[in-house]
C-alpha cells in the first residue's frame, strides 16, 4: 500500500485510515493540514459508547461490504464522510476514510428551506382572509343567481385546495430542513379523527360523497402531537375524496391492537369506494413528489407530497403505514401507532 500511500498524500481532500476505537493509521497531507491535532479528540468522541449506543464511526465497520456515505458535524463544519474501502492490513480492522466539506451546500440548502417556509407562511394569511369571505357569502341568508352561486363555490374548492398545497410544502419545508418537530403531549385518537372528519364534512356534501367515521369509547391516549396527526387524517381523507365518485363511501375508523389483555397499537383506518391504486404504483405512493397515474374525480393536482408527509408524521410517533388498494373497487390506508408511547 506504499505506492497507494504516496499517491494519497498528494491528494487534495483530507483521507485517513481510521480504527473502530478512533486511531489513526495513515493520514495524508491535507488531512493533517484540515483537522491538526484536533482530529484524536473527535475521532475519539465519533468511536464513543453513549447509554448503550456507539458514534457515527462504529456504522462504517457494520454496513456490511457497501459503500457508506454520511454527513457529520465536525469542529463546527459539515463534512460529508466517504468510506472508500475496507483496509484488512494488520490485526486491527480500519477503514480509509474521506472527508468531504459540505458546510456551504447545507447552509445554502437550509437558506432556500427558510425562504420556501416564509413565503409559504407569508402566503396563508391572505388567502385565510379570502377563504373566511367566500364561507361568509355562501352561508349568509343572500339569495344568489345560480351561475354566482357556482362560480363563488368553484372558487372556495380551489381556494382550499390551495391551502391544502401550501401547508404541504410548509411541513415539507419543515422536514427537509431537519425542523420536524413532534410535541409530546397526551393525544386523543378519537378526538383527533372527530375533528379531521368534520373539518372535511362539508367537502364530502358538496361532492355527494358520505363521509362516515366509527370507533370505540375505550380508544386510549397516545403521546405525540394532536395538530399534526389530525392533519395526516385529513390529508388521508382529502386524497379520499378527490378519487371517490358521487354516492361513494369514505369510511374512517379506530381499532385497538392487544396482546391479551394489553392494548398495544392502535389502527386507524381511512377506506374509499374509490377509483383504486395500479398494483404497480402501490410501492411508491410514499415516496416524495410521486403521484397516482389515476387522474381525480374532482380535478386539480397536488404536490405529490401529501402521502410523504402522512408517512414522515406517522414513522415520528414510532408507527408505520401501509396501503391496500384494488382497482376499480377502492383504497384503505391504514396507520398504526403504538400504545406504549402513552408510558412516557
């Protein structure tokens, strides 16, 4: 490896050869120009056991035989840290490892989040105030001429739809930039799906659409957030009802899970009389930016976010989500949350 040794000395992004306790093998030139003397105190602390778990150093020499890429903050600086191949030289096990400086890319990505976020932000406010005049019209005692009367309701559909498209991207924004946050706070389920079904009612009246929702007395407390698991139920009743024809069925509903006596989990459920998922297309309905190729009965497009974030909300209360779907015949998204959070 001398030959190797000498050509990496010369190169001009930092290398080393690090053990899985944080020594250091081999260094080259602009590794030692980068990190100095500092390097043995964070390689030291990235090798670390804390309360049972190991730094990020111990995840290169368990990754199987892949390559692994993984950005960490170091002195103040982001690096993007590269393993370039497993070194079986010597008794001790290493890896040679590059180190790659992406603090300006990050701090330019988390620009752009913020400026996304605040536009968006910015953009709720007056579109708020149009939506709360064109409810106060359609609901005042006014008689209005048919054709006014439909364009004002065309124009609330859309208005909604364009407040759905802005706290997607706002929660979006939020996830991207690492922002995410769940509050940890006792979470009625059933309270959170009465109030995600009667948000939608009068949608679901509007389209000819029934709009059901059933669950038990004895559905018990989690521990999470009641704001952003009411809107993954909305969000999941929305899509719903952009795919479920006149006289369709929307169906939301609560089970608990239990192992014996013991509640475990509980599953909440939102079933269409829908148009159905392509069996193909079920594996990536919650990827980011991916959208059914089955157009909506309703009109309009999405961000192809929605679906995304539903899955980012549900996997940060510890839970998972899952689709069945046949075409032609309907959907069921289906969310399960554990009980035992309630514990904390």
């Amino acid at each position: 490896m001398t030959t190797s040794r000498v050509l990496l000395d010369h190169l001009p992004q930092p290398i080393a050869v690090v053990t899985e306790s944080g020594g250091v093998d081999y260094k080259n030139q602009a590794f030692d120009e980068t990190f100095g003397s500092d390097a043995a105190q964070w390689l030291k602390e990235a090798a670390r056991a804390v309360a049972g778990e190991r730094g990020w150093l111990h995840g290169f020499f368990v990754e199987g035989d892949d390559l692994r890429t993984i950005d960490v903050e170091i002195e103040g600086r982001v690096y993007r840290v590269d393993r370039i191949l497993r070194v079986t030289e010597g008794e001790t096990p290493a890896v040679a490892l590059s180190f790659e400086d992406v603090t300006r890319e990050r701090e330019a990505e988390q620009a752009k989040s913020d400026f996304t976020a605040q536009i968006v932000h910015d953009l709720r406010g007056p579109l708020s105030g149009i939506q709360g005049t064109l409810e106060f019209i359609l609901s005042a005692d006014t008689k209005l001429d048919t054709m006014y009367a439909d364009l004002l309701q065309e124009a609330q559909r859309e208005s909604e739809r364009m407040m759905n498209l802005i706290n997607e991207i706002l929660d979006f924004s939020k996830i991207e930039s690492g922002n995410f946050v769940v509050e940890q706070e006792p979470v009625r389920v059933a309270g959170v799906l009465k109030r995600a079904v009667r948000s939608l009612q009068s949608v679901a009246g509007r389209d000819e659409v029934f709009l059901l929702s059933a669950h038990g007395r004895d559905v018990p407390q989690i521990i999470g957030s009641v704001e952003k698991l009411t809107q993954a139920v909305i969000n999941l009743i929305s899509n719903s009802l952009k795919f479920t024809p006149q006289k369709g069925l929307v169906s939301v509903g609560a089970q608990i899970e239990r192992k014996g006596d013991v509640a475990e989990a509980i599953v909440i459920t939102v079933t269409d009389s829908g148009m159905g998922i392509k069996a193909e297309e079920l594996q990536a309905v919650f990827e980011k930016y991916k959208q059914s190729g089955t157009k909506s009965i309703r009109g309009g497009s999405g961000t192809g976010l929605g679906l995304y974030i539903v899955k980012q909300v549900v996997e940060a209360h510890g839970g998972e989500v899952s689709v069945a779907s046949v075409e032609g015949v309907g959907t069921s998204m289906v969310l399960r949350l554990p009980v035992r959070r309630a514990a904390a």
